[in-house]
C-alpha cells in the first residue's frame, strides 16, 4: 500500500547581517531534523545574495504524525527560540501530504485533485520552465564571472524552477485550470 507522505514547507524571514549566523543553526539544527522517526528528506531553497531574504525549508517525514511530532517537539522549539533573533518574522510552516501543497487552491478549498491530475499538472509546468530557466540563469552566472559547473549550474538552476514553482507558477497555473482540477 502506498503511503504520500508528509511535507513541511518552513518559511524563515532572515535579518540582514544574519545570513551566516542562521546557516551555522542550520548545519546544527538539520542533522537532528534527519535522525527524527520518520524522516525522508530535507530541501533547502537559499535565499538570491543581495537580492533576497527569504529561506524556504522543505521537509519530508513518512507519516503527518511523525511530521508533527517533530515540528511540535520541545527539542525543535528550543532550537527555535535559539534562531529567533535572526527572524524577521516568527517561525512559520505550512503541512500538506505528498505535494498536496502546490494544488491548494486560493480559497483554501478542502478539495484535492487526484494523483494522475497532479501529474499531469506538475509535468506541463515544469517542462518549460526547466528548458528555459537554463537558458536565462547560465548567462548570468557566466556574466557575473562565475565560472562553469555542471553541479552549481545545476544546483542553482534548479533552485530558481523550484521557487517559481511553488511560489508562482503553480499558484497561478493550478488558478486557471481549477476547475478541470476539481471536475
């Protein structure tokens, strides 16, 4: 039987002048979140230097229980307290199974589209983008003298896809065909 999963998606504001602090509690606090039951994996979207202010944690744990276990446990809050001075805003993070999160819709409905819909969703969306966020980021890196990587080319290529899909092109895209999603 196929379990989805759980997902946190962690917002942290960050202060300027605190970038490296809060990376230091992230190295110390990551290494806990992995030996958490239940854990599956952990993602971490940087912010753009000099550009942005925003990291956007996702994690991934076996079951929404072992999820909020970890999220509400007293050895997490305390490593929240620690961090609390590098926020600008306080700790916020958002549950959803599987990726049941890039389908929310803007109301807030209940209604989840089902698995093959997502699919599909998700594929025609990231197609594009994936061809064309290449063409538009490597320039730039070559441009600002970054010399050529394939795994930092490929690590931060991706990094942009990500964020412009959950922050932009699947709140808009899944807006527009809502109601194909929820037939």
């Amino acid at each position: 039987m196929e379990t989805q999963g759980a997902s946190a998606v962690i917002i942290h504001h960050i202060f300027d002048g605190k970038i490296l602090e809060y990376e230091k509690w992230l190295n110390e606090i990551t290494p806990l979140t992995k030996h958490a039951t239940g854990f599956i994996d952990l993602q971490i979207v940087r912010p753009i230097p000099k550009l942005t202010f925003v990291y956007t944690v996702i994690i991934r744990f076996d079951t929404v229980e072992n999820l909020q276990m970890w999220l509400e446990s007293e050895q997490r809050k305390l490593w929240i307290e620690k961090a609390e001075p590098l926020f600008r805003r306080h700790d916020r993070y958002q549950i959803r199974s599987g990726l049941d999160f890039l389908f929310e819709a803007p109301e807030n409905s209940a209604k989840i589209p089902p698995r093959w819909k997502q699919y599909l969703v998700t594929w025609s969306a990231i197609y594009p983008i994936s061809l064309l966020i290449p063409l538009l980021v490597l320039p730039v890196l070559r441009y600002l003298n970054i010399p050529q990587n394939h795994f930092s080319d490929a690590f931060l290529s991706s990094g942009v896809i990500v964020f412009l899909m959950v922050y932009i092109v699947m709140p808009n895209f899944t807006r527009l065909i809502r109601k194909w999603l929820n037939r």
